[in-house]
C-alpha cells in the first residue's frame, strides 16, 4: 500500500510539519537546524564539513567535506538573503537556475554538465602510487529541471502552487565545521537575521 503524503498549501504549514520530524538529523546539529527553520529555508540536502579516513577494499581514503545547505526559501526572501551572505560573509550563495525538462535532457546529453551545472562540496582522496588523488566525491547542482524541483518540493511537504526558490550555501573551505563559531550555520542564521 503507498502512502499519499499530504502537500502544505503554505510555506509556513510545510515548516511547520517538518519541525515534527526532525528524527533524521544528528543531535549535535539539530539546534543548528530547527533555528535555521525558524527562520524560514527548508533543507533538504547537507553536509556539516568534515575531513575523516575509511578503510575501502584494504586502502586507507580520506574524504574532505565542504559544509553546505541546499533547501527552499520564499521567492521574496531568496534574493536578499544570498546577497547579503555573499557581501558580508566568506561563503557562497546562489539560486539553483530552473530549467525545462527538454533544456535540462539537452544540455545534460550533449553539453558537460559536471562542469558547468555542478559544484564539488566533497572529494576522496586515494593513495595511487604512494601519492594521494583526490577526485569528485559529492557535488551540488546550479540548474535542474523543473520536474526535479518539483519532486523535491515533495520530499519538503510543498504543494507545487508554493512560490519558493531552492537555494544553495556553501562555505569554500574543506573541513571548517558548519557547526563553529566562524561556520556557515552561524553565517546563515545572522543572514536570515538580517532580512527579517
């Protein structure tokens, strides 16, 4: 049997239902994001900016994180929170570019799109050769397709009618912690601050 989620009509109905089902988030984050949420993005996608070892098929990797944030926010807000995160801090913030379905398959098909609709928040360091490479581990997207936007606003609990732009933060350095003093939690939270 499948289950029908039920769509918020509102942003804030949708935030709300979110709030009540914060189980997925680590504990030592989950302050950081409920305040996030307060203050109106929802996220879907995150990475809080560690560099840790694995131990894969009897090698040592070692995996380098930028922190990131990848969510909706009100198309009125969107704007002026990026800029603002973009004049007064060291992070980056942009909206993620919408794209016919037909625009996305043609472009994603005869252009590159890993280098020109993608930005690496995460690489895998492996010894080859007594030399450590690092390659593309994770990566967040600067266009997509509206279907895509649309299925996302589902995993948000957002009817399709909402008017919300899905946004993007990252902060440039590997490693620095989304949860320090001088990460981009705090960065985002004096953002939303600002443009209250």
């Amino acid at each position: 049997m499948k289950l029908k989620m039920r769509m918020q009509k509102t942003f804030e109905e949708a935030i709300e239902k979110i709030k009540k089902n914060l189980s997925a988030f680590p504990k030592k984050i989950k302050p950081f994001i409920t305040n996030i949420l307060e203050h109106r993005i929802i996220i879907l996608d995150y990475q809080i900016g560690k560099i840790y070892t694995k131990l894969q098929n009897q090698s040592l990797h070692q995996y380098k994180e930028r922190s990131f944030i990848r969510g909706f926010m009100k198309h009125n807000d969107a704007y002026r929170f990026i800029e603002w995160v973009n004049i007064n801090t060291d992070k980056i913030a942009y909206c993620v570019h919408v794209n016919s379905a037909e625009e996305f398959e043609r472009e994603y098909y005869e252009g590159d799109m890993t280098a020109s609709h993608e930005i690496i928040v995460s690489i895998e360091g492996i010894n080859i050769n007594d030399s450590i490479k690092y390659i593309p581990y994770v990566k967040t997207p600067t266009v997509l397709a509206k279907s895509i936007i649309d299925y996302d606003k589902t995993r948000a609990y957002l009817h399709s009618s909402v008017d919300v732009d899905m946004i993007v933060c990252i902060d440039p350095v590997y490693g620095r912690l989304a949860t320090s003093t001088g990460g981009l939690y705090n960065d985002i939270l004096q953002g939303l601050k600002k443009i209250k």
